[in-house]
C-alpha cells in the first residue's frame, strides 16, 4: 500500500510544521506539541515534550 497521506495535516502549517524549538533551540525540527506555561503556549519538539513531561528540562520564561 503506498503511503501518500503521511504527513497530511503538516502541509496546511507554516513551513510544513518545522521552526525553531524555544526549549533545545534546535531548528529545522518539527515543532508540533503545545505546552502551556504560566498562560503562555508554547510549541515544542518530541523530545522536548518529553522531556518537560518526565521532569528533565523546564519552559524558561
């Protein structure tokens, strides 16, 4: 079976979901996860969402 709607819901956003992550500040990574902080959302990468989950990195105001 081909796969030629992987990816779909990324081709409405800006630059196909990709930006800079405002926790690792990596860029060119997808940055699909909001976390909220103190009323403000932010828009991470995977593993940033993962990390601020298990306790490892936070959301630097």
């Amino acid at each position: 079976m081909s796969k030629a709607h992987r990816g779909k819901g990324l081709r409405d956003t800006v630059s196909r979901g990709r930006g800079t992550c405002p926790v690792c500040k990596r860029t060119g990574v997808k940055v699909l996860y909001e976390l909220e902080a103190e009323g403000v959302k932010y828009k991470v990468c995977k593993t940033c969402k993962a990390a601020v989950a298990h306790g490892k990195k936070t959301l630097a105001s």
